[in-house]
C-alpha cells in the first residue's frame, strides 16, 4: 500500500531549489511514499528558473504547477500565463 500525504502554505510562501525560486498568495504539496510528487503555486504564481544551458526563464500566472520525479522538477507548467521571459546569458552552469 502506498502512502499519500498533502500540506498547505499560506500567506506568499517562496520555494528555492538550486535552479529556481517560485512564489505565489499560497502553494499545496503532495507527497507519496515519502517523496515530494507535485507543487501547486496558487494566485500570483512567480518562477523564476535556470536552464541547463545558463539562462534564465521567467514566468507569472494564475497557477504554476510543478511535477516532480526522482527528487527533480519534471515538468512545470502554468496556468493563466500573464508574462514569460527567456534571458540569454551564454553562461553554463558550472
């Protein structure tokens, strides 16, 4: 039998990981057998994230959900996009 758990955060909780930050007026977290499965970022959504190649992306909407798989982001996805930025740096990550 699998386990499946969920939280609240409320009043403009952030994420950070080592590639991006995310915010919004509240996020919900569901976790499976232990591991963090999906965030959902509600109202207000911002991300911010960086590539593999160096550059950064830039989103806001009224929801970002972010899917996890093997304790890594594995798809995000936005709903309601008010705005999205690519900013080319050139720069890998090192």
């Amino acid at each position: 039998a699998t386990k499946a758990d969920s939280g609240l955060a409320l009043g403009s909780p952030r994420v950070h990981d080592t590639v991006g930050t995310a915010g919004g007026d509240s996020m919900a977290f569901w976790v499976k057998d232990g591991s963090l499965k999906r965030v959902d970022i509600r109202n207000r959504a911002t991300g911010t994230y960086r590539t593999e190649g160096g550059d950064s992306i830039m989103v806001a909407g009224k929801t970002i959900e972010l899917l996890v798989a093997g304790g890594a982001i594995d798809r995000i996805e936005v709903s309601q996009m008010t705005s999205g930025q690519l900013i080319r740096t050139g720069k890998a990550k090192k």
